[in-house]
C-alpha cells in the first residue's frame, strides 16, 4: 500500500436524524494512487461530498477502513483529525472563502501563523506558491482586485501553502467562466503531475473530468463506473 494515498475498504456513513439513520456512503472500497487527479462525479445527494469530508479529515466514518497517506483515521480523535489535516490536506472549494480585508499574500499565509516558522520562513513559502499559481505579482492585492480566477488561485496557493501531499476540491471551477476554469484545471494538472500532489475534485461538469486521469462515478452512496 505504500503506492497508494487513499485506501478505502468497506467505508460506510451514517447520519442519525429523528428515528431514521441516514446513509449517504454505503460499503465504499476505493484506491488512489500517489500523485493521481481523480474527479467525482454524480447528481446531488450521491454522497460526493461526504466522501470528500472522510478524505480530507473532516468526519470520520461509521465503518471500514481509511488509511490516508499511510495513517488509519478511522477511529482517530477529532482532535487527532485536526493535526493530521492540518499537515497532509489541503481543501479547495467552490467559492474560495478568502478573507476581504486580507491582501493574497495574508490569506495564502493564514495556515501558517500558528507553525513555528520564523516569519522570513512563512513569506519564502507564501511567495513560492504564489509565483507557482502565478500570482507573484498580485500578493499585495486585497480579494475584490482580482478577477474569480485569480481568488481561486489565491485559494490553491492557500490550500499548497503547508505542502500537503493531498488536495480536495469541492466544485473548484463550479463559479468560473469557461476560460478562468480552463487555466484552474490545468494548474491542477501541472500540480499532479510535476509536483506530485494527489487530487480528488468533485465536479458536475464533464469537461472539468475530462482534465483528470480518472473519473469515477457515484450514486446513492455508491460506486458505479469507472472511465
């Protein structure tokens, strides 16, 4: 398994509302090779984003196995969660989340300042991802001066900036013009292939799945097809 960044078998889901146990992930087995994109895909309530929250640490699962980059996080205390997702993911989401008042550079630096790296240490890695998305010459730029494509750079540069090994993206190009969307997915693949990031982005959209060496598909919890 040292080949693989995620490892799923038998992972299952369960939510309790009222009386009725709710069960948006049912027997999920799933492997993820090192340095993969693999692109979710299926209609509203499938259970993409559920998976997607058991992936990057967020929740944990009722049952199974789920070793991420070689650590068991069923059974992990939240806060145990935290720390390991603080080192080893980085979320991507839909409508970037940065905060207005904050330049590029402070929101891209926003994971570091509780690290204990020097400050001369947190702006060497801030502007090194920022010049890798492309946006070394906008740091200084609060969010309301750069275009959507360029805040959702911003917020890949946020989610790299800890140098995680996996990447999760919730509808990354989901607000995005089809020309802004296009340089977003070929970043993400710049990412996966030269520098070995893992990736897992949930889309509705079939060109975006198009951008990622595999797509899979879910339904009611489920893994259907393979492309």
């Amino acid at each position: 398994m040292n080949d693989l960044m995620i490892y799923c078998q038998g992972v299952s889901k369960n939510y309790r509302k009222g009386k009725t146990v709710i069960t948006p992930l049912e027997k999920l087995d799933l492997e993820v090779p090192r340095g993969e994109f693999l692109a979710l895909m299926g209609p509203s309530g499938s259970g993409k984003t559920t998976l997607l929250n058991l992936l990057s640490g967020i929740d944990s699962p009722s049952e199974g196995s789920l070793v991420i980059a070689g650590v068991e996080l069923a059974g992990l205390a939240r806060r145990d969660l935290t720390k390991w997702r603080a080192k080893h993911v980085g979320y991507i989401f839909q409508l970037y989340h940065l905060v207005p008042v904050l330049s590029a550079f402070e929101n891209v630096e926003l994971p570091l300042l509780l690290s204990p790296m020097s400050r001369s240490e947190r702006r060497e890695r801030v502007t090194s991802v920022l010049d890798l998305v492309g946006l070394g010459d906008r740091m200084h730029h609060t969010p309301s001066e750069l275009s959507g494509g360029q805040e959702q750079r911003v917020a890949i540069a946020r989610a790299l900036v800890a140098d995680p090994p996996l990447l999760v993206a919730d509808e990354p190009t989901g607000d995005l013009d089809r020309e802004s969307a296009s340089h977003i997915l070929n970043l993400l693949q710049q990412l996966s292939k030269e520098h070995g990031k893992t990736i897992v982005m949930v889309t509705h959209d079939p060109r975006a799945a198009e951008s990622a060496s595999r797509t899979l598909h879910l339904e009611k919890g489920r893994l259907l097809e393979t492309v």
